[in-house]
C-alpha cells in the first residue's frame, strides 16, 4: 500500500469496503436536489462541475463553506478556485456509498505510487470543530505520528456519503454539500483498482466560488 493521507480514516474504510462492487445505478442526470445544511455556512458556495467517464454533461455538486468554523481553510480553498488549480483533477479514490476523495495535481496522470500525496506545496493548521455528517467535506492529513498537530494537506479534500462519527475531532471539516451529494454518491460506486482509483475518468472540470444566494436556494 503506497504512503496515505487518510491513515486513521483508511482503517476505518478496510472494515466497509466491498471487495467485489456492484454495478451502480445510472447516472442522476438534472437529479440534484438541494438539503438543508446541518450548520451556518458563510456568504460563498464551491461549485464543482465533474466529468464522468465519457458522458457529455458535466455534473454539478455545491459545497456550503464553513467560514466562521475553518476560516483559513475555507480562505485557502476559495483561492485555490480563482487560480484553477482543481481543474482537470481527478477523483483518486473511492468506496461505494462511503466516500470519495480527491484534490490530488498527481491524480491528473492516473494512478501511480505517488497518488494521493500531492498538494500545493503547503499545509493549513488544524480547524478541527465540525463534525462528519452526510455530505460533509473534510481536509486530508498525514497520521498523528508523524503530523501531531493534525495540520491538513493543502488541498486534497473528502466527502463524506454517510455519518461517520469515528472521524469527529480528527480532521478539519471545512463544508458540506448542499446540492449534488447523489452525484457523489454515484462516483464511489464506480469500477475501481486495488488502490481505490476509478478506472474511468472522472474529472473535475472547475470548481468556482459564487455567491450562495445565487448559487443555491438554501
């Protein structure tokens, strides 16, 4: 198994992870609906549009940002946006109706031994006061032997498809998904390799900061 940057995280998904996946339902095409956040988020949404495989339409998922909670992180994440350094990333690891992660600049060559330990060449200091509901949206670490300040990668983020309570007070959760989390959940079904990588595509296009009043009815 190549270096991880989810070690507490991995060990928990060993236990959930199904060895032989089944094929997942067709894509929700225009099927996101919109929920309600589990707590305040700030003025600004990350709208992420991701290609899947060789479909057409991209689809869209709406992260709320936890501004007051995670404000460094939050602030990283929006310029990260603006330069568009998550366009053309793929998601590089998933577990059916569990999680999906992505955020890795390695990822953009496929699956190699350095996947899943890129980044923008920094680190943000633990924002750790949010917990993993659905739809949550946390930052990817190093384990605490060698990070024991749990300080977070610097862009790599996952996406949480079910409570995972296990989680709480280990990584900084910086948002949550308001619209699209069916998206998601559709990706983590998808055909995998030993390592968790798709293999197929799948892409994030863009992810944009907009206003959430526009972006969003919530």
């Amino acid at each position: 198994m190549r270096p991880a940057i989810l070690t507490f995280l991995l060990a928990a998904l060993a236990l959930s992870a199904c060895a032989h996946r089944k094929p997942p339902a067709p894509l929700p095409i225009a099927a996101a609906v919109p929920t309600k956040p589990s707590a305040p988020l700030g003025p600004d949404v990350a709208v992420m549009l991701i290609k899947i495989g060789r479909e057409k339409t991209p689809q869209r998922v709406v992260i709320g940002l936890y501004d007051d909670a995670a404000p460094q992180t939050v602030a990283s994440l929006k310029e990260l946006c603006r330069k568009k350094f998550y366009n053309g990333m793929r998601f590089h690891r998933v577990f059916e109706h569990y999680l999906v992660q992505t955020g890795d600049p390695y990822s953009r060559h496929g699956d190699s031994d350095k996947s899943g330990t890129g980044g923008p060449g920094y680190t943000l200091p633990a924002e750790i006061k949010r917990n993993h509901v659905r739809g949550a949206v946390a930052m990817s670490r190093l384990e605490d032997k060698v990070n024991p300040a749990r300080a977070s990668n610097g862009s790599q983020f996952y996406v949480c498809l079910v409570p995972m309570p296990q989680l709480d007070g280990k990584y900084t959760v910086f948002g949550e998904v308001i619209e699209g989390i069916e998206v998601l959940d559709y990706i983590s079904g998808r055909p995998a390799n030993s390592n968790d990588f798709p293999l197929e595509k799948i892409v994030i296009t863009s992810i944009k900061i907009e206003p959430r009043v526009t972006a969003s009815p919530l």
